[in-house]
C-alpha cells in the first residue's frame, strides 16, 4: 500500500450503507465495535462478508474496520462485502478481474418498492368481483 495509508471505500445495498476501513495487520474483523463472529450469527452471512478476501487471496493480510448502518443483517453484510470488494480493488488492480468475475463489484441496485394507494401492497390488487 502507498505509504501504508489506510484504504476507505462504501458499500450500499437496499437500505444499508458500509464504510469499510482496509489497514495492513493479521486480519481482525471489527463491525460497528464488535468481531465479525459476534455481529454474524448466520455462517451465511459471514461467508458472503470473508468471500472478496478468499477470491483476491488476501485472508489474514488486512486488519478491516467497518461502520454499518440500515437495513437488516443480509442488507448489512452484502454492503460490506461491496466495500471490501472495492478496497481490495483499489489495493491491488490484480484482483480486480477475479472480483468482477465473482460479481463482487457490481453494486446491486434493487429496493424495495413502495406501496401505492388503493391496493393492499406494492403490485397486489385486491380481490376482483363482478357481481
């Protein structure tokens, strides 16, 4: 890293937004204050989160800060695993391909749909009647 300056890069997906802090170290995870294994209950989620450092190859190099807000756990940790994926990319441009292959540079830009008036949700309508 140029002068060993810490890499900030931002993840969004659905309401949740991530800021995630890449120092060089021996891979200690703190989210919002709290280790990885504590914020992530669901092995689901933390093997979304850890996937940009096992396809750039760079388990154990980075210690990674991050400050998640909004949304729920699924929301948060897909935007964390956005931010990573662009601080690794900006880290390294070698591990930029595998990260796009992996689709872990694309910014997944679906949200939730409001709910419009005279119908019971978003798209449902309520029952039709013709007598």
């Amino acid at each position: 890293m140029a002068g060993q300056e810490p890499i900030q890069t931002v993840g969004r997906r659905k309401t949740s937004v991530a800021r995630v802090i890449l120092r060089p170290g021996g891979g200690r995870w703190s989210i919002n204050g709290r280790p990885l294994d504590d914020y992530f209950p669901r092995p689901a989620h933390r093997v979304r989160v850890e996937d940009p450092l096992r396809v750039a190859d760079s388990e154990g190099v980075f210690d990674i800060q991050v400050r998640v807000m909004g949304g729920g756990l699924t929301g948060q940790a897909d935007a964390i695993r956005l931010g990573l994926a662009r601080a690794l990319a900006a880290h390294d441009e070698d591990a930029r391909v595998p990260l796009r292959q992996g689709g872990m540079l694309t910014r997944d830009a679906r949200k939730v749909e409001r709910k419009k008036p005279g119908r019971p949700k978003a798209r449902k309508r309520f029952q039709f009647s013709k007598r």
